[in-house]
C-alpha cells in the first residue's frame, strides 16, 4: 500500500488537483485578460453584484479551509473528525476549493471557466469516494454513522 493511501488520501490526489488549479488558472487568465472569448456576460451583469458574489463565494471557502484542520502539529486524528467544519459537509476543503474557483469564474463571468468547474467537481468527488472508502475501512461503524448524519457536499437537514 502506498504512503498516501495508508494516510487516507488517493495516491494521485494531490497532483491532479496541481494539474486542475494549473489547467483552471491558464484558463481563467487567458479569456479574463487576453482573449475575452467568453466573458461577454460580464459586460450585462453590474460589477458591484459580481464582487458581492465573489467575496461570499471567497469568505465560504476561507471559514470552510480554516475551520477544517484535521492535522494538528503534525499529527492526524486518530478518531473520526466530527467538529468544526466536518460537523456539517464531510469534506469541506475540496468544498471550500470549488468555492473558490466558482468565485475566480464568476469574477469575470468566463463561461469556460464556468464550465471546466463540472470535471474539476468530477475530480474532487472521485477523490471524496476513493477517500471516504479508506476512512470506511479504518473507522468502520463509526465513519459509517458519521455519513449517515452528515452530507458529502451539502448539509443535511437535520
């Protein structure tokens, strides 16, 4: 088993969320300043309701990345984290990811950009399964009634 699998996490995960950031970030800088393919929107839409969007869409991703530490002074958790952010989404830093990028396409509106969220979501939800698998294997009952209270991407109305 690789190191990456014993730590819970897909031994390709952290690469192919470089080559999505990398692949999003060409993207988005392309048609925002150089080509304008399609950001056309951005020109119907008042910029003062696209800030507003980009800083709620921006101030989520930053609590959901803050308040979702699972490792402590290099230290993982040796039990199922059920506080902070992982009280509501079981995974809230790939959430608070597509967050952020939601907020970086809807700054300059690219439809592009806008579409490339639909595989990079495909990806973050692969990694989610293929991670929530290991953590069902190492916790088994336990990691199972956590899923069963908590939504993967969404909170569950309780």
């Amino acid at each position: 088993m690789k190191e990456k699998e014993r730590k819970g996490e897909h031994p390709y995960g952290d690469e192919g969320q470089i080559i999505a950031f990398v692949v999003f970030a060409v993207v988005w800088v392309t048609d925002t300043y150089f080509l304008n393919a399609t950001t056309f929107l951005s020109n119907d839409v008042p910029e003062t309701i696209r800030h507003v969007v980009v800083a709620l869409f921006a101030a989520m991703a930053f609590l959901l990345f803050f308040s979702s530490r699972v490792v402590i002074r290099g230290e993982r958790s040796t039990e199922v984290v059920t506080n902070r952010a992982f009280r509501y989404v079981r995974h809230p830093i790939y959430l608070a990811a597509m967050f952020g990028y939601f907020a970086a396409a809807f700054s300059s509106l690219s439809l592009v950009c806008l579409a490339l969220l639909v595989p990079i979501f495909i990806l973050y939800n692969y990694l989610a399964t293929y991670e929530e698998k290991l953590l069902e294997m190492k916790f088994g009952a336990k990691y199972r009634e956590y899923e069963e209270k908590t939504g993967k991407w969404l909170p569950k109305v309780r």
